[in-house]
C-alpha cells in the first residue's frame, strides 16, 4: 500500500511517482475526507473545541480541492486544522485574540482563517453554505470580507457538490439566492450568478441542474437585469 498527493504542475514530485510503469503497478483510489468522519477522528483526538465545532459548522472549510503548495496560496486541509488546533491548544485568551489570526492563515490560508477568527475568537456569526441555500438564512454581516468570503464559499459548493444534494431543490436554491441578493452588494452577488451561467453551460452532470437554477431565478425582475446583463 502506498500513498501520494494527486500530481499537478504545482506540486514538486519524484518524477517515479507520475511515471507509467510504477503507476500501473497500482489500484488507484482517489479518497477525500469526509467531513462528518474528520470531526469523529477529531473528537477522539482531542482536537480543539472550536476547531471541531469551525468544521462542523463550516464543512466546506475542510480541505481544498487543490493541492497545496509552498508555490501558491495556503489552502486548508485535515492536517492543518489538526495542526492549528495543537498551536491553539498552548496559547493563552489574549494570545489568540491578539495572534489567533496570523497563525491561522499561516497554516490554513487566510481565507479559511479570516472565517475562523471571525467566528469564534471574535465572536461573528457568518451563516453557512448549507443554511443560505437550504433553509434560507441570509442574516448576512455587515462586513464587506466576510460577504465576498461567503460568495466564495458558495460559489466553492457549487464546483464541488454532488449531483444528488442539490437535484429537485432548484427551487429552493433559486428562491433563497433570491433574498440572499437583497442582503449584499450587488457587485458581491453578481459572482454567484456568474458562476451559475458559466455552470449551465458547461457540458457536465450538474449544467442542467444550473440551467434550472437560473430559469427560477430570472422570475425575479431585479435578477433578471443581471442576467440579461452576463449573457450580453
């Protein structure tokens, strides 16, 4: 048994582990960890509170799907949450509050850090993926940071989800990005909406359910506008 990262042009590597020959000697399985099953793990670690409670809440936060390299921005992964939880675990209340976020975004990114500290070391509550699209909370912060980091988040769902967690709930989805563009600038928004119209038209097993998205969010007039406005 043998284990690697997945290979990329960002990633410094053996040139023995892309070569054919080795691979073909192998049964390969590409594995991502699940958050439900890293919050298990982290729990019979002793992993911080808030960091499990950050995940639990947060899922989408767990890992990139890019691989990360000292090349290119910090991404979060299961690793870097442990190791962030041992760094948390020997600093003091006024230490994290005056340290907490620089430690953070040297370990797990600065965005995945900026949404942590927020939360939990300074007290902010940023609605999660799951509660905007599902059940319609868009109790949106002020904060202009914490709106484009929750576009990202969702636009990051979008790429990364299941067919299966999001087909026959287009309605839903549709009315609830609907109020959430009532609680954020218009500039924020239009990323989302972006992203959908690309989405649509990309020849994969999710374009269609994009394309039902957008076909319940353009009965909205002001949405509408936009779309005309991104397909000019």
């Amino acid at each position: 048994m043998a284990a690697m990262n997945p290979p990329d042009e960002e990633y410094d590597q053996a040139d023995l582990i892309t070569d054919p020959a080795f691979i073909s000697r192998f049964f390969i399985i590409e594995v991502s960890p699940d958050p439900r099953e890293w919050v298990e793990w982290a729990e019979r670690m002793k992993v911080a509170d808030e960091v499990i409670e950050f995940i639990r809440k947060y899922p989408e936060f767990l890992f990139s799907e890019y691989s990360m390299s000292l090349k290119t921005t910090l991404k979060p992964s299961p690793r870097s949450w442990y190791k962030l939880s041992n760094v948390l675990r020997i600093l003091s209340e006024d230490e994290r509050k005056k340290y907490g976020y620089i430690l953070a975004a040297g370990i797990v990114g600065p965005e995945a850090a900026k949404a942590f500290y927020d939360t939990y070391l300074k007290g902010s509550q940023i609605p999660s993926v799951d509660t905007v699209l599902f059940n319609g909370d868009v109790n949106v912060p002020k904060d202009l940071h914490l709106i484009n980091s929750l576009v990202l988040r969702i636009i990051d769902f979008f790429s990364k989800v299941d067919r299966s967690r999001i087909e026959g709930r287009e309605k839903t989805i549709a009315k609830n990005l609907s109020k959430l563009s009532q609680h954020m600038p218009k500039e924020s928004f239009y990323g989302i909406l972006r992203f959908i119209v690309d989405a649509s038209t990309k020849n994969d097993d999710k374009s269609d359910i994009f394309d039902n998205v957008l076909e319940y969010l353009s009965q909205d007039p002001e949405i509408e506008k936009f779309l005309r406005d991104i397909v000019k």
